[in-house]
C-alpha cells in the first residue's frame, strides 16, 4: 500500500500545488485524497482476487464479499475529495491558478 501511495501523491500532489496553488495548511485534503484511493485501490484488489461472493462464517454457502458494501463510501469520499482539490473536470474548470509573478514574502514583513 505504501508503494500505491506514493505513487498517486508523486502524481498529484506536485500539480496541485502547480494548478491550485495548494499550501502545507490545505495539505490534509491531499493527504486524505491520497488514503482514500489507496484504500478503494486495496478494496477492489482483495474482491478481485476473492470474487464476488465468500463462504459464510460458519462455512455456510457463499454470501456477499464483505468489502463490496465499503466500496460506494469509498468512492464517494474520493469523488468528493477530488472535487475540493479540483481534479475532477467540473472542478478544474473553476481553479484559478496562482499569480505566480507575485513575490512569495512572508506576510509578516
């Protein structure tokens, strides 16, 4: 998982701080963003590999892969983080990107 994570912040975190002009302090919502795909991304690999359906418990016949009911909260919480960090289209459409001809002093100047 750690591998996964790192390559989906190598890949989206640098341009949004490009494109959205994210700072340390909004870094959470990233860092969130960044969790949630791994967790959907280890979710659909653990159905895949076990199927759709399991044995039950007590070895009863196969029920529902416990994981699909996590999978729709997954994706949600994801499409929602994607959307606060503008990586959806609808949202990318909306980001104005930082002046980057304005000098970065330190407000306490």
């Amino acid at each position: 998982m750690r591998a996964d994570a790192a390559d989906i912040w190598s890949r989206t975190v640098p341009a949004l701080v490009v494109s959205a002009g994210l700072t340390d302090t909004q870094s959470l919502a990233a860092v969130e963003y960044v969790m949630t795909a791994v967790q959907l991304r280890e979710v659909n690999r653990q159905i895949s590999a076990d199927g759709f359906t399991v044995p039950g418990a007590r070895g009863e016949s196969k029920v529902r892969h416990p994981l699909l009911s996590s999978v729709p909260q997954l994706r949600m919480a994801l499409i929602r983080l994607a959307g606060e960090l503008g990586l959806t289209p609808s949202a990318a459409a909306k980001l104005v990107a930082p002046d980057s001809s304005e000098e970065d002093d330190d407000i306490w100047d």
